[in-house]
C-alpha cells in the first residue's frame, strides 16, 4: 500500500485493544455451608463462605454499586441473599434467606475492573 493511502486509512481508523478484561467473569471455585461446614450444601436461614478463583483483574464486592449474590431455585426463580457478611477480595459470605429449600444455583455479581459482571458456580448446592 502506498504511504498516502495507509496515512488516509491510518486517520480513519481508530481501535482500543482491551485484551481479555472485557470477558472477566466472577470464577466461584467453591461454596461452603458455614452452619455444617460441608461444601456445596447449604442450611436455610444461615450462611455460605463463597470463594472465587480470579488471581487477576481488580475485584469489588460492593452493594451501593449493584454486586449481589442471588439463588436460583430448581424452578427457575431467583432469591436474593438476605444478609451479607464483611467480603473479602476473594471471599463472600452471604446468607440463604430463610425457608428456601430444595437445590440452588449460586450467582455473584460483583465489580470486576470496575463494571458489573456476573459469575455462576458450576455445582449445585444441596440442603443439609
């Protein structure tokens, strides 16, 4: 191509290479009864430890700004947790409201280099 065109072409074009951090996701690697201890169960009423595996990207659990951890029932409809403890940068602790029974699907919603993005945990916790 000749310098003038590639100039021309050059000009007209413009593009921001963001690499992989648009497509960063919550990773949950493991979800704790904090009641019985036992991974992947849960106690109605009482809380989860939720820890995530992301080693990179800047992580905020922060509710003013939208992050939540939901509960998705067997049929479909999704449960807010109805308390939370105080997160860490890889750990969240959240409460199974009261009465939910049956098994649930775990999804966060947090910050990740400072947009919301949402993760599911890939096991299905069981009630204790």
């Amino acid at each position: 191509m000749p310098p003038q065109g590639r100039g021309r072409a050059e000009a007209e074009f413009s593009a921001e290479n963001t690499g992989h951090q648009g497509r960063l996701i919550p990773v949950l690697t493991r979800v704790t009864d904090n009641w019985g201890g036992q991974v992947n169960e849960y106690t109605a009423g009482k809380s989860v430890l939720i820890e995530l595996g992301n080693r990179k990207g800047r992580l905020e659990f922060d509710r003013t700004n939208g992050s939540k951890v939901q509960f998705r029932k067997a049929d479909g409809t999704l449960v807010e947790a109805s308390d939370y403890g105080e997160p860490g940068r890889t750990k969240i602790t959240a409460q199974v409201p009261t009465g939910t029974t049956g098994a649930l699907t775990v999804i966060v919603t947090m910050l990740l280099n400072g947009a919301l993005r949402s993760g599911e945990y890939p096991t299905t916790l069981t009630a204790a």
